[in-house]
C-alpha cells in the first residue's frame, strides 16, 4: 500500500475509506446506489455489521488505514457502525485515522451548544476520546451567508481550533462544495487557521472541466494548485464521482481501454488522483469487500499515470461531458424528499440511458425506469417542485428543473408507446 | 362429424375471447363475437333453423359449462335433449322470474347489475379478477355440475332464454316423440332433477375498492430541516375523490346511452393503455369501466385502444381523432385539500403535468382552463395531496368533441386569444396546447420551458430576435407576431423557421418606447440561438 504523511508526521494509506456507502442486511447500500444497473442497490434497511466488521479488518489488514464518517451519513447511522467495526477490530487506537465532521446543515444545528453535543456524540458513537481529523462539512454548500451561520457567526470555528489546542481533534481540516467564496475565505486566512488539511471533489473530470459541469464550481486542478502552493495536504472525495467513473461507460472504456485492456475503469479514476504528490489519501466508498480488494491492489503500490494517459484521461473527461449526464453522485444528501420521491434513483436511471452506448428504444427505457423505481409513487412525476433539495445538493444540481424535464421525456416515451 | 366440427368452433371463440384479455390484437376476435350487434342479429335469425348454437358454440360461458359436464359427467350423451323436455314447474318459474328481474333492472337504470347475469359480462369480469364475476363464474361452473348440463343457460341467463324460446321449434335438432312422459331416463344416471336453484340470480357482494381510504397519510414536510441523509418518506396511493360524475373512456359519448350499450365485459379495462380504467362498484354502472387515477391517467399519444376494444360500440372508435380533440370532463381544484394550503409550499405538480397547458399557476394558486381541459386526469394522478387529491376530475354528462381546426382557423382562434390579452399561444396537432399570460420574454420562456413549443405553431403578440431564439431553440414550426422586428424574421428565416406578421418593424423598443428593448440588448452580438436562450434564461433568472 502506498503511504504518505499527514501534517502531524503520520504514515496514511493513499486508500482511504469512505463511509457513506455502507452495506447493508439485503445486500445493498445505505446510501446511494451500486453496480450497473441503476436502482439495484438503495436501501434504509439495517447495516450488516458483521461484514462490516470484517471488511475493516480487512482493510486493516491491507494496510488501509484512514477511515472517513460524518454524523449525517446513512441516516445518521455511520458513525456507530463503523465505531463498532473498529472496536471489533482489536486494533489499538492509534494504528488508525479516524476523521468525522462537524455537520451541522439544519439550522436548528446552528447554536454552539448544538455543535458540540454533534462532537461529543461522534467521541461517543466512534468509542474513542479524541479525532484524528475533524473537518467543517461542505463549507460552501447553501452560499457563504450559511457558511457564516454554520461556523462564524455562532463560534463553532474558534470552538474548533480549541478543541485543537485541547488535543481532543488532531487535525483540523474542511471539505469543500459550492460557493468559491467560502473556500477563498478559509484559504485567506490559513496564516491563522493553520488548516492541516482540505477534502476537495477531485477526478480526471472535475480536474479541468468541473466549470462546465456547473457554472458555480471551481476546478479541481484549481483547488489542488491553491492548496499545495499553501503546503495543505488534499484528501480527495469522489474520485469516482459516486460510481459514475467506475461502472462501464461505452465512452470511457473507448479512450481508455487501448491503453491498459485489463484494468477496469475504477483503477484508471484512481490512478489518476494518485499521481498528484500532494494528495494525502483518495476516499471511496466501497461498499462490497471487492470494491475493496480492487481499490487495495490499485494502490499496492499506486503506479503514477504517465503523460500519455494523463491524455487519454482527458480525452474520456471530454467524452463523458459530450453524454450532458446529470452530475449526481448518489450521496443521498437531497433525501429524503418531503413528498417521498426516490431523486437519486430518477437521476441514476436519467444518466444510465445516456450513457447507454445505443439508445435504448422506448419500451426498453420503460422497462428500465420501472426497474430503477419500482413505486410508482416515487418517480419524477410527483414531484411538486417545493425545491427544499435543492440546497442539500452539493453539486448544486437543480433536482426540481430535472425531475420536470425527465418526467417529460418519460411522458413522450409512454405516449409513443400508448400510440403503437 | 357434425359435433367435431360444434367443438372446434366452440373451443376457437372461446379462445378468441379468452386471448383478447391477455392481450392478442382486439380487431377481429371482437368483431365476430355475438356481442357485436351485427352478429348477434345473424345468430338470431339462425336460431329458428339450426337451434341453440349460440349456447353450444359461440357464447364462452355456454362452452366452458360443455367442458365441465364433459370433464364430470362423461357417460351423460344426451344432455342436449333436456331443453326439449317438457319443463317442470319449478324451472319454468326460475326462468321468468330471472328475465322479469333481468327486465326491470334494466328499466329502472339498473341495467349495470342486469348486465351482471348475461354470458359475456361475467367472463369479462372473472378474467378481469374483479371479484363478483369471479363468483358468478363459480357459480356457474357448480350449477353445471350439479345440474349435469348447461343449467345456467336453459334456467337463469336471460340470453339464454331468448334462444331457449327461438329454438323451441328449430328445424334441425333432436326431437321429443309425443309419448313421452318425462321419466329423464335418456338424460342419464341420477335422472331426476330437482331444481332448488331458485334466488341464485344476483351478485356475490360488492367488494369495496376503497380499502386504501383511511390508509397512513402521507408524510407532510416536516417542521424542522432534515439532519441526516438518505431514507425515505413514507409514500401512499391517494383515496377516490368523491366525483360529482364518473368519467367515462373517450368516445363514451352519452353517460345513459353508455350505461345501457355498455356490457361489462372489461376488453376495454384490459386494453387500457394509460392503466386508468378500472371496473365501477357504484351500482348503477356495476362492472362498468370508469377512470381511476390512481394508477395511470388517460394517455394523450393513446389512439383509443378501449374503443378499439369495444365489442358492443359503447365505447365508439373515434381513432381519426387526436387524443385531445375528446373532452372527457375537466378538473376541479379545492384549495383547502391542496398542499400549498395544508404544508405551505409552491407545488407546481398538476400544472406542469398538464399535457394541454390547461392549468395556469396565477398568482399561486392553480387556475383551470376549463375550455381547454381534456380530463385526461394527469393532474389528479400527480397531485401529491392526501388522503385526498386536491384536484380531480369531473366527467362529463356527455363528452365534448373539439374538432381539431385547420391551421387557417387556428391561426384565427390564437389570434383572437392575442388580441384578448394573452401574450404568447402554441398550438399543434389542431389543438391549443400552451397559453400564457404575462409581460416582457417571461411568458414564451415559459412555454420553452414546459416543451409546448415543439413542432408547434407559436402566436405572440410581440417578437424579437430574443423570443425569435427562443422558438427556434424550441423548434417551433411557425411563428405569427403582432409586431415583429426584422432582425427577428431574418433569424427565424435563416434557421428554417417560417414566419409572418401583422406588422413589421426596424427593431423593438422597451416598455416606455425610449430606448431598445432590454431583452434585445442582452444578446447583442449574439448569433447562436442556444446561447442567446442561455443569456436570456440568465438575465431573467429563470
């Protein structure tokens, strides 16, 4: 495994874990979705821990030693379980870097008090006394105005860099979508924070065109520039855009697959983010021991891609930004919606027909929306267009506008079949 | 010879009937169904001569009581002679008790339930697993265990008895010589038979469909923010609204004429292609196809696959029509069921689904062009409100047929529309599919944004290079402006766009004719369409 340093001197594993994916008792995800087909994977069902368990074990095992939770994810029940896997581990404290977050989004979350009953449950659910790396979460989701609310205005900022000095956090770090100012604003005053680290989106498609994708977005060949001329270790996040990068895509594997036949395209995205020296660890969440196995021997050790594939990367990021897919992740940060719609399923199933390598024909689309959302109840038709998932999106998706325009689509489908 | 070529006839319609529910091609199954009232006539007329054939070969309910008495009594030959028989008391009175009952139903406007006694009727409705078919057929099946030949159809089904009284004197069937004296010994073992079936008439209970009413409503948007991700809201199907009218599938012209033309058979419930046909528990039009909107509405690319079903031309074949030419009811919208009353929030769901643009959010609250509704019911299907859609559909006493214009009237009908204060009109196919109301670009954006632009003719009042774009990113088919610029024709004219206006002018001016229009300066310089749309959407913000 390759290994690098934190600001405090520590070796980490290049492969970090990303716990917002976790397994669970049907055989399917907690957050988000898996594999090819779209829909095949969401579930609020109970985690199973005891794969769980055993998959940080073997991580563990493999030299993996980062592990990358947050009070809000999978419904709020990451932190316990993956708390709970490490502990069964047997592992002493400090063989492992634990990193969760402040993330306080609901407002009724904005007071101090709050925040810090949100840490002492992390230090309670994890079953540790203190945290490797704690990061302010999404800090430029919602604007700067909420950036301010969450962090500045209510002192959780200065709490932070206490907790800090108290030892009680190791490093302190944030994680950033959304608006450039906020990011812009930490960095300006790095002199005083001293950030030990940042987690930024980074892959080959946000390095260079992360702009195109949205307007609002900064470059992840920007972000990493800013940060490493500062000497901030980057911790990456979605290096395979929520499996977008990974699972097979006609458009990719034609740049791609001519340069190495055998390695899937999940090797390719890693790779990638492992060439550039001052990324610390690349997190995925990898919710099958697969996954993990795949991603542990992409990184045993990680080869650097060379000039030529840094190319041929670059020409797949153009391909991919040609198929106009929704940018969705899956990170289920929208759910769950009010009137119980099922949005990254709609947007899933929306990209796997665009990125299908023939268009599929109409009854085939059916088919396949049935599929990727069985309740009727739950598909983009009912929608109301309220838009409260609209801030909850960190790549500022306008889930509304595209819901409205799927469910069109969908209807012009269904009346070309009603009209055989 | 002549029974082999009885049993292939019998078992082929009773395959065509069957198969038409599992969906084989409706078209020629149907027509030579005796249902059609043209063969039904033919069949008629041929009683007299041949005997019962309908019974014996044609009607699925007569075959299917011959397969079981074939399966339970395979000894009993002569089954068929029983009609001859001299009749008992008992069985002559069941007979007419059932066709007066039969008779007074469908006078009093119970046909619905009259209906319920007749072969095809309960067929239709047991392959439909609506449940008081199912039981009929049951009950058929057993009668004809017990009675050891077609009970139901010498006894109970009044279309049985019109053949019954027909064939009395037929020409070529089996005759009873003057001396007998009924023993029934020809009729097999267990010869007598006593008839107990009075009171067997009737359905078998309604099943209440609305056994979703009462269920969890759904979850309303919750008073404080969300804290973790992932999950979902509890979801539920909405109740039935209680419909001042039942809506009727299109070409269902009159509501009486329906409901005594209609026979219950349930082709066109299977047929359905939008899945919002569902058979009516209201007694009146018992087993009757009605809309449901729960599970589908009435697809408007549908070519009126129920009327293609239809055996009996209740529902007439109108396929020449476009979809949205039939008015089936309209929409009725109450505002305190409605979410934006009871959880507070914008809800766009119905408008947007709208697939006539018939619904208009007006100062927040969802207003129905009534003129412009088809009651296809694509609102009530969408409408998130529970345990009750806030907007349903009433249907029509008679449906309304909007005959689609040519485009020199349409052109007319939108003008005049413009000219009433309407800005901006689309309108395809001969039908007005989008208006909207409003100043400035906002009103045309609009209909880009809802896809009404498509292959559509566009009527607004003012056009500019800005809106030009716009109907050419929309791919609009022609475009007629009160006032147009040059610039603007130049610009639809390059892009294949054709144009015409009442008047032409230089260039646009803005609102107080001071200075040029805003819109058109924002995308000075411009040339491609789609980045003057992006600029405009921009500019406008939305």
């Amino acid at each position: 495994m390759t290994t690098r340093f934190t600001a405090d001197g520590r070796k980490i594993s290049l492969l970090g874990y990303g716990a917002m994916r976790l397994p669970t008792v049907d055989g399917k995800h907690a957050t988000g979705r898996i594999g090819g087909k779209p829909g095949a994977g969401y579930s609020a069902a109970d985690i199973d821990q005891k794969l769980l368990d055993s998959q940080v074990r073997l991580m563990l095992d493999s030299g993996v030693n980062y592990f990358d939770t947050s009070p809000a994810y999978c419904m709020g029940r990451s932190e316990a379980c993956l708390g709970r896997a490490l502990k069964a581990s047997g592992r002493d404290r400090g063989e492992y870097i634990v990193a969760t977050k402040l993330s306080n989004f609901a407002p009724q979350q904005y007071p101090l008090d709050k925040c810090k009953e949100m840490f002492e449950n992390s230090l309670k659910f994890l079953q540790t006394d203190y945290i490797d790396n704690y990061l302010l979460h999404s800090i430029g989701n919602g604007g700067f105005e909420t950036f301010s609310k969450r962090y500045l205005e209510n002192g959780a900022l200065e709490w932070c860099l206490k907790l800090r000095e108290e030892k009680r956090i190791r490093n302190l770090g944030f994680s950033y979508h959304g608006d450039p100012k906020a990011f812009e604003w930490c960095l300006d005053r790095h002199g005083e924070y001293k950030w030990d680290f940042c987690q930024i989106q980074m892959n080959y498609v946000d390095w260079l065109h992360a702009k195109e994708v949205n307007e609002r977005n900064l470059n992840a060949k920007y972000l990493y520039e800013r940060l490493t001329e500062l000497k901030i270790p980057v911790v990456v996040m979605e290096p395979l855009l929520g499996g977008r990068l990974a699972r097979y895509n006609y458009a990719l594997a034609k740049e791609l697959t001519p340069l190495d036949p055998e390695a899937s395209l999940a090797k390719w995205a890693l790779r990638f983010c492992g060439t550039y020296p001052n990324v610390m660890t690349i997190l995925s969440g990898m919710t099958f021991t697969e996954h993990i196995e795949e991603n542990v021997a992409t990184c045993s050790p990680l080869k650097p891609c060379s000039a030529d594939e840094l190319a041929a990367l670059e020409r797949a990021a153009l391909a991919l930004l040609k198929l106009n897919t929704i940018p969705c992740n899956s990170c289920n940060y929208c759910m769950p919606c009010p009137y119980g719609l099922d949005i990254p399923a709609i947007l899933t199933f929306r990209n796997a027909v665009l990125t299908a390598k023939n268009f599929p024909p109409a009854r085939e689309v059916l088919k396949m929306y049935a599929a990727a959302v069985p309740e009727e109840l739950r598909r983009a038709d009912h929608c109301t267009g309220c838009g409260r998932c609209r801030p909850h999106c960190p790549q500022s998706i306008d889930i509304p506008g595209e819901l409205a325009e799927i469910d069109s689509w969908i209807d012009a489908l269904k009346n070309e079949e009603a009209g055989r | 010879m002549k029974n082999l070529v009885k049993g292939a006839v019998a078992l082929a319609m009773l395959g065509c009937v069957t198969a038409a529910f599992f969906g084989a091609p409706t078209g020629l199954a149907c027509r030579v169904q005796p249902a059609a009232t043209a063969v039904f006539l033919v069949v008629l007329l041929l009683t007299p001569l041949v005997g019962r054939l309908f019974c014996e070969c044609l009607c699925p309910l007569g075959v299917i009581q011959s397969i079981v008495n074939w399966l339970f009594h395979p000894t009993t030959k002569v089954r068929r002679v029983c009609t001859r028989l001299p009749e008992t008391k008992a069985q002559q009175t069941v007979r007419w008790t059932v066709l007066a009952v039969f008779a007074v139903l469908v006078v009093t406007g119970f046909g619905a339930v009259g209906w319920f006694l007749t072969p095809y009727s309960i067929y239709g409705k047991a392959l439909t697993l609506f449940l008081p078919g199912l039981v009929m057929l049951a009950v058929v099946v057993v009668l004809a265990v017990i009675g050891k030949g077609r009970f139901w159809c010498n006894w109970i089904c009044p279309v049985g008895t019109l053949f019954n009284v027909l064939s009395k004197k037929s020409l070529i069937c089996h005759k009873v010589g003057k001396g007998c004296g009924n023993c029934r010994a020809c009729f097999g073992k267990g010869a007598t038979q006593e008839n107990d079936g009075a009171g067997e008439s009737g359905g078998g209970g309604m099943s209440r469909r609305d056994t979703l009413k009462g269920v969890a409503v759904l979850a309303a948007a919750e008073a404080a923010d969300k804290t973790t991700d992932g999950g979902f809201a509890p979801v539920s199907l909405p109740g039935v609204p209680a419909r001042p009218a039942p809506v009727l599938p299109p070409g269902a012209a009159d509501r009486k004429m329906f409901n005594v033309k209609c026979v219950a058979c349930g082709l066109c419930i299977v047929n359905c292609r939008g899945g919002c046909l569902s058979a009516s528990t209201s007694l009146k039009r018992l087993g009757q196809p009605e809309m449901d909107f729960r599970r589908g509405w009435c697809l408007t690319g549908c070519k009126y696959a129920c009327g293609k079903a239809c055996p009996t031309g209740a529902i007439a074949p109108v396929e020449r029509l476009d979809r949205r030419n039939v008015h089936m009811g309209h929409a009725i919208w109450k505002k305190d069921l409605c979410i934006r009353t009871t959880d507070g929030v914008e809800c766009t769901a119905c408008s947007r689904k709208c697939p006539v643009g018939a619904i208009h959010i007006v100062e927040g609250f969802p207003v129905v062009d009534k003129g412009a509704c088809i009651g296809c019911g694509a609102c009530e299907h969408v409408c998130p409100a529970r345990p009750m859609p806030a907007i349903f559909v009433k249907g029509f006493e008679r449906q309304r047929i909007v005959w689609p214009m040519d485009e020199s009237e349409l052109l007319a009908e939108m003008k005049t529309l413009v000219a009433g204060g309407v800005s901006c009109v689309a309108a395809r196919d001969g039908v007005i599919v989008g208006r909207e109301t409003g100043r400035g670009i906002k009103p045309i954006l609009k209909l880009l944004a809802e896809k009404k632009l498509a292959h559509a003719l566009v009527v607004d009042k003012v056009i500019g290079r800005a809106a030009a774009a716009i109907c050419i990113v929309g791919k609009a088919k022609k475009v007629h402006a009160s006032i147009m610029g040059a610039d603007a024709a130049l610009l639809l004219k390059k892009h294949g766009v054709e144009c015409d206006a009442d008047k032409t002018v230089p260039k646009i001016l803005n609102r107080d004719l001071t200075d040029g229009c805003p819109m058109e300066q924002t995308i000075e310089g411009l040339d491609d369409p789609v980045e003057m749309v992006k600029a405009l959407k921009e500019k406008t913000g939305l």
